[in-house]
C-alpha cells in the first residue's frame, strides 16, 4: 500500500560534533553527581557518626582546657 | 569470545548501561537512533540548530530515564515517544501555544479512509502535518512514519485503545480537510 508519511521524512544527518559534545556533557554530568554523591555521603556518616556519638574527639593533655565551651564546663556554676 | 559491542541487542547495551553507567555503550545505543531523533525534531522545529540541541537534550533525558524503560514496548518506540513529547514542548514554546486537554471521549468520525491518506501528495502532506496540531502531528507520524503497534502507542502515551484510535481518527480527519481545500484552492 502506498504511504506518503514515509517520503516526507526529512534526510539530514546529524554532525559527528553533536555526539562529541552530548557524551561530552554526560561525563561532565556523572562526574559533577559522582562529587555530589560523594560529598553529601561522607558528610551524612560524619553526622550521623556525631550524633550517635561513636565519634571520638581526641583527648587532651591532663590540665588543659579545651579551647571552646564544653557541656561540663557549662555545668559548672559561674561564681 | 566475546562478542563485539556494537552488535549487541538494544536490550543488552541498556542492561551495561543502566548498571555501569556506560557512556561508551550508551555512544552504541546513540549510533543507532541520533539520526532518526534529529529527523523527527527536524519535522517539529525547521531549524538544524536548534534540532541538533534538541538531539542532546533528549538524549541525556534518554540516559537519566533509562532505568524507567521496563521493555514493555521495543526501545525505539520508548525513544520515538520521548521525542516526540519533547518537541510537542518545544513546539508549544516556539509558537506560544498553551496545552489543551485533548478529549477522548467523542465519537469516532464516520469518513475514515486509511488509504486516502496515505496516498495524499508529499508536498501537501507536509504541509498539512503542520497546520494540524502539535500532538496530532506526533499520533500520525508514530502511526504511520514509524508503523508503530497501537498497543505500543497505547502503552507509551499511556492512554486506552480506544484513546489512541480516537486521536487517530480525529488527527486523520484534521488532514484530509486541509488537503481538501488545498486542492479545492489549487
């Protein structure tokens, strides 16, 4: 049976650059996602770590106050 | 031996694809359809640059979805149907054109004449397809440019049978008026 839809396709072809620069701008894509992923996990462990409190602070020399606010020394009465 | 990538099936380059995010093998798939998907933009915008954006942008859409296409239809209709929703947006941007919800529930129209319309000229053809509506265009060109199954137009468009053969109809009969007073005029 005669189709006409078939004749009125148009026969351009795509330039080889339009490849070049899809894949391209995909790499670009994975990489900028790979660096996201990798960030908001590590920064989700490190706060979920903190929370759970199974994140050790190093301790410090006996005598010496830490150099910011601790819960103890808030604790403590002022005078 | 293995066998050589670029003869594997559509199905096996989407399954390296979608589990290591292979861009070489995605290069395969994009081989294999880029030209047509330009074709068809091509058919929707007029414009070869701008067509040629539209091929990257549908493509990296393609390469974020594809973990969506479940194999109900064959890869190329998936594509075909991301295609053509995109330029239809990209149409009604163009032409500032606003969506219309399109009614499915009329009757289907009586003069139904399949082979009148294939056997319409190319050069009125042509210009019917874009008097007529944006998806009108798309519904006709997946017919019958891409001899795409109802049930697979059915599937991608996510409408009923009775959906699709209504739009048909309706998009058939849009044609076969304008090319009537084309000749009329002629």
């Amino acid at each position: 049976m005669e189709n006409n839809f078939k004749d009125i396709e148009p026969l351009a072809v795509l330039p080889d650059r339009v490849k070049q620069e899809t894949l391209a701008q995909l790499e670009a894509i994975k990489l900028l996602m790979g660096m996201v992923d990798l960030f908001t996990s590590k920064a989700g462990s490190t706060i979920s770590a903190s929370l759970s409190g199974s994140v050790e602070l190093p301790s410090l020399p006996p005598g010496e106050q830490p150099p910011f606010p601790t819960d103890e020394a808030d604790a403590s009465p002022e005078d | 031996m293995s066998r050589p990538t670029s003869t594997l099936t559509d199905d096996k380059l989407i399954a390296l694809i979608t589990t290591k995010g292979s861009t070489e093998h995605f290069g395969i798939l994009y081989d294999r359809y880029a030209n047509k998907v330009y074709r068809k933009c091509l058919s929707f915008v007029k414009n070869e640059e701008a067509a040629q954006d539209m091929v990257q942008e549908i493509f990296l859409k393609v390469f974020y979805q594809l973990s969506k296409f479940k194999g109900n239809s064959r890869f190329s209709t998936w594509l075909y149907a991301i295609t053509y929703n995109y330029c239809v947006e990209q149409y009604r941007k163009i032409h500032k054109i606003k969506k219309v919800d399109i009614d499915d529930r009329l009757d289907v129209p009586h003069d139904d004449d399949e082979k009148e319309l294939l056997a319409i000229r190319s050069e009125y053809l042509k210009i019917a397809l874009d008097k007529i509506s944006p998806e009108d265009k798309m519904i006709l060109l997946m017919k019958y440019q891409d001899d795409t199954p109802i049930r697979e137009i059915m599937t991608t468009l996510e409408i009923s049978e009775s959906a699709v053969k209504m739009r048909l109809a309706r998009a058939r009969k849009r044609v076969r008026e304008i090319v009537k007073d084309m000749e009329s005029i002629a």
